[in-house]
C-alpha cells in the first residue's frame, strides 16, 4: 500500500468512533507508524475532523424553533420512496462538504527565485504572443517605456552581437512584478510558429527573495531551458535558451561573464 492509497483510506476515517478497531482501516493505520509523513498527513486529518465536530456541538439550537416550524408547516403526507431520496440527497451534500473541507490545503505559493525562473523559462517554452516585432533595440526600449515596463536596462554587447532581436513582451508579469522580455535568434533553426529561441528576462531585483545579488551568472535548466541568471544595479537577467548549456550561453554574456 502507497502513502496515497492509504490517504484515500484515512480521508473517511473518523476519529474517537469504532473506526479505530474497523478493519477496513488497520493496514492504513499500520503504515503511519511507519511513514512519517503520512503520519503527519492522519494527526491534521484527525484534527481538523476533531475541530468540526465540535464546531458542530456548539450550534444551539434556537428557542421555539421546533414550535415555530410545527405551528407554520403545511400538513401533507410525503410518500416513504421521496423521503428516501430526500434524506440521501442530504446525507450525500454533507459527506461532500465535509470532505471538501478535510481535504490538505493547497501548497502555498512559491516565491523563490527558482520559482521566478522556471514560469519565464515556461513562457519561453510555451506559446505567447509577440507585442512588437522589430530588429532595432531601441525601438523595443521604447516600446517597454510607453507600457510603463522595465526600460532601464543593459542588453549584453555579445548579445547584440551575436544574436539578432527579433522582437518583445512588454506585459509579462510575476506574481504582480514587471517583466520586460526581448526575444532573439541565435541563429540556429528556429521551432514552427516561433521566431526565437533566446530570450532576454528583465525584472527589478526584488522580484524574489533570494535573487542573484551578484554579476557572475548561475547557470540551471528551467522548464528544459538553459538559463544564465545574474544581477547588475536594481536589475535582475535571466538568459533562456532553448537548447544548450553553460558553453552556449557563454557567448551571449558580457565580457566578463564569459567562461
């Protein structure tokens, strides 16, 4: 039995009732004793059911309210068949409910530079629409500026020289964050229906906590891009190719980043 399997078990299990000697429920309650992540998964489980449970307790019910429903109701007889299926129809929308709000909360948003870089190297990845086409980097500059994008930036010399501008996004965003994006082609075949295969991330170094402090460049894949990440003043760079490595990169850097 996997971790899952047995969550899928645990999710009806409720504690302090005759589930604890059910033996429909003994393997999964044996693999938490052994698996400490699951066993940390079952205690907020069992918790969180402890909880509604005795949300559920305090509710008082309010006075005369039995008398007020019984005064006012119209008689009329419901036959025992719809009756059934009324009771069925409840019982069901609380078990979804209840489970609903059993289930493990969503993992929280990431904030983290890594994060940063795998979404701009999905969108390189991915398909997008090119805002401004135009070889001329002033042009683009421009372009950012009247978007109210980054626009004080530094393109690398190698870049510009060995590498030609195709074009540029100018509302990408992250996780509220401008993102000013320059695509290039680096001169190899490019993929159907896209120009580029290099493309140029420009953000504020805030965009993530533990972003590049420094000008020498780390080098990770993203999403199967080849990035090179650095940081210069208030602005952060991150290089995606769409195929390649640190070699490759290297020669679309400044000067004194090239390996």
């Amino acid at each position: 039995m996997t971790n899952n399997q047995a969550k899928e078990i645990l999710q009806l299990y409720r504690p302090g009732t005759a589930d604890a000697v059910d033996p429909a429920f003994t393997d999964a309650l044996e693999l938490c004793e052994h698996e400490p992540e699951l066993k940390k998964w079952f205690g907020n489980h069992c918790a969180l059911y402890a909880a509604l449970r005795s949300k559920f307790k305090q509710i008082a019910v309010p006075e005369g309210l039995k008398e007020q429903i019984i005064a006012e109701r119209r008689v009329h007889t419901t036959p025992m068949w719809q009756k059934a299926v009324i009771l069925a129809g409840a019982v069901a929308a609380v078990v979804m409910v209840a489970f609903k709000l059993m289930q493990p909360g969503a993992p929280p948003e990431r904030h983290d530079f890594a994060a940063y870089r795998d979404y701009m190297g999905s969108m390189a990845a991915g398909s997008y629409g090119m805002e401004l086409n135009s070889t001329d980097l002033d042009q683009i500059r421009l372009f950012f500026a009247q978007k109210n994008s980054i626009a004080d930036y530094v393109v690398p010399d190698n870049l510009k020289a060995n590498a030609k501008v195709v074009g540029c996004v100018a509302t990408t965003t992250w996780q509220g964050k401008h993102v000013s994006m320059i695509c290039f082609q680096s001169g190899r075949p490019s993929r159907p229906g896209n120009p580029s295969d290099l493309w140029l991330f420009i953000s504020d170094r805030t965009v993530a906590k533990d972003a590049p402090v420094a000008s020498n460049p780390t080098f990770e894949k993203a999403n199967g891009m080849a990035t090179a990440s650095w940081t210069v003043g208030n602005r952060t760079y991150v290089l995606a190719a769409a195929e390649g490595d640190e070699q490759f990169l290297g020669k679309f850097l400044p000067e004194k980043m090239v390996l």
